[in-house]
C-alpha cells in the first residue's frame, strides 16, 4: 500500500481517533479557564483552593498503565467506548453543583482517572496499526484534532455561558462530548476496505515479560527523555506571557507571541510527522527536541528584540508540536504493538510527573531569583538531556524490535 493509499483507506479511523482526542477529557484543558470566574464569583471559592484543581490530574499516573494494559488486552472500541461514557456524565454532574468545592474536586478526580480512556493512550493505538508509510503524518493529524476543535467549541461554549449561565455551557459540553464520542467509537471500530481482520489485541503477559519490557534500555531512555523534555512545560503552559514581559516585551506583543506559539505547536506537528515518515525517528528527535534549548537561552539572555523574543516563542512550540507524535512513533516501531498503550501509558505518566517537578523547580528557584532566567537556563539543559536520551534509543540507525510473547507457566497480567 503507498503513502497516500494508507490516508484514503484508513482516513474513516483517522478521523475518529481525531474527534475523539478531542472530544473527550482533552475539552476541560481549554474549559477550565471559561467556567473558572464563573463558579468562584457564584460559590465564593477562594483562588487558592480552586488552584489546586491542578494537582488532580497526578492520580491519572497511577492508573495509566491499567488503562493501556486494559486497551491492549480489550481493544481501542471498547475503551473508548468506557471513556465516552464516563466523561460527558462528569460534565453533566459540573451543571448539578451546589457550591461545596470538594464536591468540584471529587467529579474532577473521576474525570481525570476514567478520561484517559479518551486520550491518544487509546486512539494512538488504533493509528499505529492502520497506518505504516503514513504513519509519523497519521499521528500528526490526530493530535492536532484537539487544539483545531478547542478553537471552535470554546467561543461557542463561551456565548453559552455569557447568555445561559455556567450550568447551560457544561450540559452543552456533555452533549458535545457524548456526540463526540458516539462518533469516534463508530469511525474507529470500522475495518478498512476488503480487511476482515480484527483489531490486534494483547496475549497475556508474564511478570518476567513485563519487567523485562520495562528494564530493556530503550524503554528507560524513552520514558527518561519524555521525562526531561516536559519538566520546561510549565512555562510555555501557565508563565510564557510573564517571561515574555520580563524580558522587556509589551503586554500586547506577549500576548501576540503567546498566540505564536500555538500556531508553532501546530506547523511542528505536521513537520515532524512528514519527517519521521522520511528520517531515522532518532535523528528526527535530536532536532526537533533539542530546538527548545535554543529558544530558552535567547529567553534567558538580556535580548530585548522583538523578532528575536518571537523567534525563541516559535523554536519551543515547534518542539512542543514534536514530542508527543515522537513517543507515539518510537513506541510503535520499537515494541510489538499489541503493547502498545502499555508501554506508551509509561510516558504519558512521565509526561505528568514532569510537568509536577517542573512547577516545583520553578517555585524554588523563582524565590531564590525572584526571575525566571535560573529556570531557564535550567530548562535549557535538561531540554537536550532529554533529546539525547531520545537518540540513543538507536543510537541513530534503526531500532531494535521489543516483543514479548505469551507463557503460561508464570504469573501474567
């Protein structure tokens, strides 16, 4: 099958993956924001306590590897077919409120713990699968579905809001999800044209296997690179504006260069899509992981320059529109696939972990300097720490191929 064969076979798959990446727990990201000022001023919430709403999202670790072990065993349709029942029940419970704020706390927390099951741990899967010559592009357009969709539904919810109240935007969120979810567990359970081959699933795995899989030095560097390229996010996620300003930027060009930076996450996403299909992935990371470094060092530096500052915010979201289609990639062409989503559910608990350590870094060093420079500096470094670790997976030829097959004369999982 070509390239573009792959896309008019499988696009039906494509574009389920897409809609549900993006319809499911990923629509909070973009919502929280829209509803925040809303519930404090109704509820009286002080901003210190709805602040560590933030904080929840850490009990998603512990359960991600069930969840990609669950999605390797019982397949894509019937996990996401889980998720999509779950989580548009959570936006339909935000509507029903009273006011406690534990009560916001505690349907955060099921949100979080079920929505995996609608994030790239699951759709990634069934793309790895249908998709081979096309598959670093494939993976591209799926997790771009969620920033393209964001950017549609959030005005949309916001007017919601703005005329009907906060409890009208989260019952309409609950529509558009549970829509959202029919449709991605439809398009993604139809078989391509003329293959009567079911999705491929996992045989059990023995504990020896499984701690094998885990210990194989290509699984450490993988999880320690997404490790040490995500403790920068985040700056790019909530000080981007603020480090901007520091450096002498105006509010209105570090709003501007904040907007930059989204259209970078997207350009870098298809580039390095178009790249992995065309390039060893482990020259590909090297490049497009290490780009960041740049970008924090010209932020850290006394450069006031505007072209220069923009062209800093542009080299980090390049790289942030990298990353996750680079785990994605490396993880389907290195391990057997029917594991995929357990062994990719270990990086996305790194990418957690990360971000967690990230802010902690920041704070400390933030009341040593009171600037952001010493972060920056630091992110720098452990930027290319990370791409580094992402080359040596092959040491830059082709990887080695991680496949576990069944026993049945030890414990397995």
């Amino acid at each position: 099958m070509t390239y573009f064969r792959e896309f008019r076979v499988n696009w039906t798959t494509l574009l389920g993956g897409a809609l549900g990446v993006a319809l499911g727990s990923a629509l909070n990201h973009y919502m929280t924001n829209l509803f925040a000022p809303e519930l404090i001023a109704e509820f009286g919430w002080n901003k210190a306590q709805f602040a560590l709403v933030g904080t929840l999202g850490l009990a998603s670790m512990f359960v991600v590897p069930f969840w990609g072990r669950f999605a390797d065993r019982h397949g894509a349709r019937l996990s996401a077919a889980i998720g999509f029942t779950i989580v548009p029940l959570t936006f339909l419970a935000f509507s029903f409120m009273r006011g406690n704020i534990h009560e916001f706390f505690a349907i955060t927390l099921v949100q979080h713990l079920f929505g995996v099951l609608t994030t790239t741990l699951v759709f990634t899967r069934v793309v790895v699968q249908r998709f081979d010559l096309a598959r670093g592009m494939a993976l591209s357009v799926l997790m771009t579905g969620p920033p393209l969709v964001g950017a549609v539904v959030v005005p949309l919810v916001g007017e919601v809001i703005e005329a009907e109240g906060w409890r009208a935007g989260y019952r309409l969120l609950a529509a558009i999800s549970a829509l959202g979810g029919i449709a991605a567990v439809t398009l993604v359970g139809r078989r391509a044209k003329g293959d009567a081959s079911p999705e491929r699933t996992a045989a059990r795995i023995t504990l020896p296997q499984f701690l094998g899989l885990v210990r194989h030095p290509a699984f450490v560097l993988m999880v320690a690179g997404m490790f040490f390229c995500n403790v920068p996010t985040i700056i790019v996620s909530s000080q981007l504006k603020l480090v901007l300003m520091e450096s002498g930027a105006t509010s209105q060009f570090a709003t501007w260069t904040v907007s930059l930076y989204a259209v970078g996450v997207i350009v870098g996403r298809f580039i390095s899509g178009l790249a992995l299909d065309k390039v060893s992935p482990q020259t590909v990371a090297l490049t497009a992981l290490g780009l960041p470094a740049i970008g924090f060092l010209i932020l850290a530096s006394p450069a006031e320059q505007s072209w220069l500052l923009a062209s800093a915010v542009l080299l980090v979201g390049l790289a942030q529109g990298a990353e996750g289609d680079i785990g994605a990639y490396l993880t389907s062409r290195m391990f057997d696939v029917a594991n995929f989503s357990l062994v990719y559910s270990f990086l996305i608990a790194s990418m957690g972990l990360a971000s967690t350590v990230g802010a902690l870094v920041l704070s400390m060093t933030l009341g040593v300097t009171e600037r952001f420079d010493l972060f920056l500096l630091f992110c720098a470094a452990i930027t290319v720490v990370g791409a580094l670790c992402f080359f040596m997976t092959g040491r830059g030829g082709h990887p080695p191929r991680v496949e576990t097959s069944p026993e049945v004369t030890a414990p397995s999982i």
